[in-house]
C-alpha cells in the first residue's frame, strides 16, 4: 500500500520502507536523509549537497539556486567556535567587522528577473539625493557578438538603469568590426581576439559618453592564458578603474594566476577597481585551483561580489565562473540577472557614493556623432560599392574596416551634436518590443525551473 511519493506500507508486517526518491531504492532506518527544502528521501551517494549545514538534493539545489560561494563564512564560523580572533592583526574587532561586511554582501547577492531587478534598483537603499550618486557596472560573457549581440540593446532597454560601464567577453571579433556593435550613449573600446581563434576570445568595455577614460597599456594584453583590457574612469567624484578579464579555459592556470596576480599587484592602496570578467573557475569547487586563485585575489586586496550561479547551460550543474571582483569599493546591491542572451547570466553591481555624477544639462541626452539621413546613406551606398570594389576585402576585419571608413566619410559629423533619443526611445525599440521581450524572458524563467533530467524540454506549454 503506498502512503506517499516515496513511502510504501508493507500488507505483511506494516513496516514503513522508505524509497530513494532519485533510485527508487530501500532506504535503511539508520541512513533516512531529507532534503531539507522538498523533504523528499534521499540517499547520501545518490546527489545531496550540504549547505550551511543543512541537507538538499540536487534538484532543489538547481531549481533554486541555493548554492552560494562565500569564502569569509567558514572563517567567521571558526572564529565564532573558537571565540578567539586575535591571530587577524591588533585590532582584530575591525578585522572581523571587514570579514562580515564581506561575508553579508555575498550572502545578500542573488538573481533578479529583469523585473525584479527593475524593483530593487527603485528601493530607498540606492536612492539617490543632491549630494550622492551612483557608479555602476554590468557585465555579460554574450558568447559571440555576431550571434547574440543583436539581443543586447533590447535587453538593456527593458532594464531601468544605465549602466555607467558595460564589460562583454568572448566577441569573437575583431577590433576593426567594434563599430558594427555600437550601444546609443557609450562609447567602446575592444581588445583584439586571438589571432586566428573563431571562437572564444575578445573582451571588450562599454563607457557611457557622460564619463571621460583613458586605456591603461600596461594592464591590457592577450596571449593564450588570459585576455584583459582595463581604463581610467573620470568621474566628477572619483576616479576608477575597471577592467574585462577572460581566462580561456584551456589555458594554463599557473600562467594566468601569475599575470592576474600582476595586474591586481599594479595598483596602489588606493585605487577604487572594478575586475568584471569570466574566469572560467568554478567557485563552487573546493579544490587546489580555486584556493590557489582565492590566495591570489585576497593577497592583491580584492573580493569578489558574486556568490551565485553565473553559468546555466541545460542538463549540466550551475556553476559560478564568472565574477566581479572590487578593490576598496562600497557595494549597495549587487547580483545577477536572467537574461536569454547567453548561456551566462549578467552582472551587475550598484555603489553609492558621495557627490553628484557627471554634470549634464540634461540627464536624458548624450552625444551623437553620425548623422544617417537620406542623403548621406545613399553617400553611404556609393562608397561602399567603390571601396569594395577597390579594394577586395579578404577577410572580416578588412571588409569591417572598410565598412567603417565609409561609414565615417558619409556619415560622420564634423562637429558631435547632443539628442534626447536613445536606447529607450529609438523607434526601432518600441514599447511592443520591449513588453514582447519582457513577457519572453518571464516565461523562459518559468520553463527553465521545470527542466529536469527526466523532462529535459521542461514545460511545452510555456513556448508552444
């Protein structure tokens, strides 16, 4: 006689068997385990992970997200057991206050839907007065330029927010293409893929037209173990750094190690620096890769400000590969976001600081250096059917930079004019679009918490 899911009454001698909600097999008194999310039974070797000392299955563990990456919890948890915190420095009640800070800002990171996030950033914690203002940062692995970057601007669109700084990573592109993949109101600068790499390489950062920025040379390289590119922010308040970094996974660990430990070692005591980037280490790992890189960071001053899953690919385990990492910076809110751009989820992180932001007499204008009328497109035309003729592009970064000097001779104004029209009022991205791609990345949300191994479509009825 079965009494529920996963329990079965026997006629013959009414003993309760408890069954394994995973293999279906008997499980014994003295090994009975529940998920302490779903009270399912489960056996111990059939996927279970502790966390925070309670027991979930796996299931529950992917479906909510419950893993968190948090380094300064198990210190401060020693030191609460061992009541004894004097081995930090001499003041050690300031040390501790550092490592709770830390720890409370990864526990209070989590995953927003775009509504959600839309919700949070409206909150009175990050509300803004005459006196304050706000730097912020986004960061996605868009996983080929050519192929999801078309998706990007719609998104950010139904985001309320502008980013200060956009870091994208794997553009599989040239920098001589950067142009084809403009954003209204920033301004970007590429790093060069590896050469002779299609896939996989190419980092690059999007500065909002507001802020003046400068590349730092020495901190900005590629080779097969890591790929980097890193500027100076001009904020009226402040001075920032921020910097992409991609760890090719291929790549040797040691060699990048060595060259992240540089590039963190490079900067002084004070400097205020934002590290966005897919590092291609899981921090839900507890092995000698991810100790050795959490030596790395934490000797160099920084900490990392993403302890959720950053990496979502059907029927594999989250993980969390991609990461923000801040040196001397105050985070108001900080998390991820669903998007369906990638297989990556975005990043983002808020900070409040002292001062106002970048004057402007109006906030909802930006400049504008191309003027694409009637006349200068059919300019446009001409040109590129001479210069192609001409010249014969061999390749993609010829053919883009050939697209791009016709582009600047017909089109390109003498002197930048400012206009309201931007990301959020072009006629191409209506409000249809936006509520469409709204209402797409809700019920993909949905869908995607019904995939499982023994549904791996998940739910039809969400895109049917």
């Amino acid at each position: 006689m079965m009494i529920n899911d996963n329990t079965v009454q026997s006629n013959d001698d009414d003993i309760i068997a408890i069954h394994c909600a995973r293999c279906q097999k008997k499980i014994h008194t003295n090994t009975n385990t529940r998920c302490y999310k779903c009270n399912v039974p489960v056996h111990l070797k059939c996927g279970t992970v502790t966390i925070r000392c309670k027991l979930y299955c796996e299931k529950c563990v992917n479906i909510h997200d419950l893993r968190k990456y948090n380094p300064y919890y198990d210190t401060l948890l020693s030191i609460s057991d061992d009541n004894d915190c004097n081995h930090f420095n001499d003041e050690p009640t300031e040390s501790l206050d550092i490592l709770e800070g830390l720890s409370s800002m990864l526990e209070s990171c989590k995953t927003y839907s775009v509504q959600e996030f839309n919700e949070c950033i409206s909150k009175p914690k990050i509300h803004i007065t005459e006196n304050t203002s706000t730097f912020s940062c986004h960061f996605l692995n868009i996983d080929g330029n050519a192929t999801n970057f078309d998706s990007f601007p719609t998104t950010l669109a139904n985001i309320n927010h502008t980013f200060d700084v956009i870091g994208i990573a794997e553009t599989n592109i040239s920098t001589g293409c950067k142009n084809l993949y403009a954003l209204d109101g920033y301004e970007s600068i590429y790093q060069e893929k590896i050469p002779h790499k299609k896939k996989g390489s190419g980092v690059a950062l999007y500065i909002s037209s507001n802020l003046i920025f400068t590349k730092m040379n020495e901190q900005s390289f590629i080779n097969n173990d890591i790929e980097s590119i890193f500027v100076k922010i001009v904020h009226p308040t402040n001075v920032f750094i921020v910097g992409v970094v991609y760890r090719p996974p291929g790549g040797d660990i040691n060699s990048f190690n060595e060259s992240i430990s540089s590039i963190m070692s490079s900067f002084s005591e004070s400097d205020k620096v934002y590290i966005l980037g897919d590092f291609n280490i899981n921090l839900f790992n507890t092995n000698v890769t991810v100790k050795t890189f959490e030596e790395t960071y934490m000797c160099n001053g920084f900490s990392p400000i993403i302890s959720s899953s950053t990496h979502d690919k059907p029927n594999c385990n989250k993980s969390c590969i991609d990461n923000i990492f801040v040196k001397n910076i105050d985070i108001a809110i900080n998390g991820t976001i669903n998007t369906d751009i990638s297989h990556h989820k975005s990043l983002f992180s808020v900070s409040k600081i002292e001062g106002t932001g970048p004057s402007n007499n109006d906030s909802n204008s930006f400049k504008v250096y191309y003027c694409y009328s009637k006349e200068n497109l059919e300019k446009l035309n001409s040109y590129l059917l001479t210069n192609l003729q001409q010249q014969n592009p061999a390749n993609i970064a010829e053919f883009g930079e050939i697209v791009q000097n016709s582009t600047d001779e017909a089109c390109k104004l003498s002197n930048p004019k400012n206009t309201k029209r931007n990301r959020q009022n072009n006629p191409w991205i209506s409000s249809g679009l936006i509520n469409s791609i709204a209402k797409r990345d809700r019920l993909y949300y949905k869908w995607k918490k019904t995939v499982s191994k023994n549904l791996k479509s998940g739910n039809v009825q969400f895109y049917e």
